[in-house]
C-alpha cells in the first residue's frame, strides 16, 4: 500500500465527491429536463440551463464542480497516472463544448461518458488499492448524501452503503465507525430518517480537510 500524505489523500477524497457530483448532477438535470419543458418556456429554460449547468461564478454549478475535481485531478497526477487523468481533462473539454451546444442534453452525455470512464481506468491502470479505494469512497459518499437529500428509494442507498462498507477499511483513512454502524442501523429501519442519513453520512470521514491517512503512520 502506497504512503499517502494526508494533503493527497484529501485530494482523492475530493476528486471521488466531486467527479460523482458533477455526474449526478447532469444526470437529475437530464431527467428533469422534459419535465421543465412542460411548465417553463424557453427562455426561462436557457437561462435555467446556463445558471445550473455552465455557470463559472456559481460555486453549485455542474461546471465549477467539474473545475473542482479536475483540479484535484491535476494534483495527483502521480497517483493516478496521466490516462486516467486525461478522463477527466476531456470531461472538462466536453462540459465546454456542451455549453456552445444548442442540444445540451446531449451534449452532457459526453461529459457523463467521459466520467464513467475515468472510473474505469482507476479500475483498470490505478495500481495503488488506497488510491483507488479512496478515489471510490468518495464517490459512494458523495452518492449516498444525494441520494438522501433527493429522498430516493432506501434500497438505492442500501445498495450503495453495502458498497461502502467493503470500501472503507481499504482507504487506510480514520473514519467514524459508531456512525458507521448507525448509518446501518439506519437504512434497516422501518422508515428511512433521511436527514439523519445525510448528517451521518457528511460526518463519517473525520476531520475530512484535515484527515491523515492511517496507512502513512501520521
């Protein structure tokens, strides 16, 4: 197992979040989109679109969560490797393309596409099982926080929570396993407390900015 620091095992804790928020994101946008269509007109629509999705002054905007995970991505170059980096450096080029594009859905499709396959080649060429697992602790986090948030089907969540019970002991990282365990306890009660879910869920990973990798010996 690779020696992280903590400053880099932050930025592939980040780098999971933001790419899987980016990517969620577009795709809610996608699905709500005919739905817009039935009760805005299109003016209101464009400017919807531009604001939500292409906006480099919004701090929640697709774009600038995109911009966040490339540049973590641009930081850990090293523990990713140039290829699979390069994923993420097309999504961007994809996400500037889209906004020019008078179909945005489908242009976001190839930002989604090129996501999907940054997590492919941290499968397929990250060599490092910290790295990768730190990479996909972030993305299941990320998930399971909107997916409460959104209020999906508790066997979504389950289903991603499963996952990242195998996930969290590869990471080396220093986690809250009582929340852990309630989080559990959570997702098998007769009703899903949604809202505790996302304050567990945001608090799991301890001290998330300023964690150390339990891996390094910090």
């Amino acid at each position: 197992m690779k020696v992280l620091s903590w400053e880099n095992s932050d930025r592939l804790f980040w780098l999971g979040r933001y790419s899987e928020r980016a990517y969620s994101e577009i795709r809610r946008f996608s699905n709500q989109f005919d739905r817009m269509i039935d009760i805005r007109d299109d003016e209101d629509i464009d400017a919807f679109t531009k604001r939500f999705c292409f906006s480099q002054d919004e701090p929640d905007s697709i774009y600038s969560n995109l911009m966040r995970a490339y540049d973590n991505a641009i930081l850990l170059r090293d523990e990713i490797g140039s290829e699979t980096l390069c994923y993420i450096q097309l999504a961007v080029y994809a996400m500037n393309k889209a906004r020019e594009s008078e179909a945005p859905i489908l242009a976001l499709q190839r930002v989604t596409d090129n996501i999907v396959a940054f997590w492919g080649l941290v499968d397929d060429s990250v060599d490092e099982p910290n790295v990768r697992s730190i990479i996909k602790l972030g993305k299941r986090i990320e998930r399971i926080d909107n997916y409460a948030r959104w209020k999906v089907e508790p066997n979504e969540i389950r289903r991603e929570l499963k996952r990242l019970n195998i996930r969290i002991e590869r990471t080396g990282l220093n986690y809250d396993a009582e929340k852990l365990f309630h989080l559990n306890l959570l997702m098998n009660a007769e009703e899903t407390d949604y809202d505790m879910v996302v304050q567990d869920i945001e608090t799991l990973v301890l001290n998330e900015r300023q964690y150390f990798s339990k891996a390094s010996g910090q």
